[in-house]
C-alpha cells in the first residue's frame, strides 16, 4: 500500500479506513494486493484533490509545491488521458475547490445548530473514509476565509477566462 499511497500517514489512515468499510460491506477479513489496487488510488502523482486537501489544511507551502508540479507534469483524467493544458488543469481545480469550501461552510453550519460529524456523513457532505480529512480542514478552515476564498475563486476564474495565466492565478490563491 506504501508503493501506491506513499509515506503521508493521514492519507495511509484514510486508505485503511477505505479499506476497512470496503473488507465490512463484502463481508471479507483478507486484505491482499487485489483488494489494495481496488480500494486505493495511485496517490503519489499530484492531483487536483491533492492541492484542495494541502491548501484547506493550511499547508500552503505544500499546496504551493503539488500546484508547481501540478502544472510542470499535469495530470491523469478519468479516461486515462494526460492533461496539461493549463486552463484544463486550473478551471477544475477551482471547481473542486470551490465544492469542498460549500461542503466546509455546510458543515460550519450544522456544528453551529450543534451537529457533529455523524450527521455531515448523513447529509452527505463528506463520506465516513474522509471523515478525519474533512474534520482537519473544517478546522483549519473557519467561515471568514470560506467566505474570502469563495470570492477570490471568483475572481481567479473571471482572470482565467480572461486571459490571465492559469497557472499564475491558482499560485495567487494558493499562497494566500
């Protein structure tokens, strides 16, 4: 699992827990190398949810670095094609960005009305693997800045497709 997931220790727990709900539903108790290839992704290489997690989890210096090789080497689809056409890499960035923020201020919301965690994966804000990651950014993220960063998102798609430089306009909101 290390080869695939790498030496982060929360991103490890996380896939363990993945692998836990999935080993529960089937009603198995082996974990081999079929169930880890089925359950994990391949972590290692940068992705757009990458930069989401460092950045909501207030590692901006990481954030900044995954954005750096983000836009240096691209990224994977779902199809399997590589993307490296910056607009093509910075547009869904902010997107995902900007559900996570609405899933974060969601989850500000019912804390405030004195709900916890057990009724966001409920809600279906977040799902049970991502629990402690959410929790994290939910943290390290309060309603302020989810309300700064909605706009300055705003404002880096509104630049991008302008014609600002994608990659110039994620690394602004990124090093925020």
């Amino acid at each position: 699992m290390h080869d695939r997931v790498g030496p982060d220790l929360c991103a490890l727990d996380e896939e363990l827990e993945k692998i836990k709900t999935y080993l529960a539903a089937d009603n198995l108790d082996v974990v081999d190398d079929k169930t880890v290839i089925a359950v994990t992704g391949d972590l290692r290489e940068d992705s757009m949810f990458a930069v989401v997690d460092l950045f909501l989890e207030g590692r901006r210096g990481d954030a900044v670095e995954a954005v750096e090789r983000l836009f240096e080497k691209g990224y994977h689809a779902d199809n399997g094609s590589l993307v490296v056409e910056p607009a093509s890499i910075a547009l869904p960035l902010i997107g995902s960005l900007l559900a996570r923020l609405r899933s974060l201020r969601r989850a500000h919301a019912l804390s405030a009305a004195g709900a916890g965690a057990d009724e966001w994966v409920r809600e279906g804000i977040v799902k049970k693997p991502f629990l402690s990651r959410f929790s994290r950014q939910l943290r390290a993220t309060p309603l302020p800045r989810i309300r700064r960063l909605l706009g300055r998102l705003y404002d880096a798609d509104r630049m991008i497709k302008t014609g600002a430089p994608p990659r110039y306009c994620v690394l602004l909101l990124v090093a925020e």
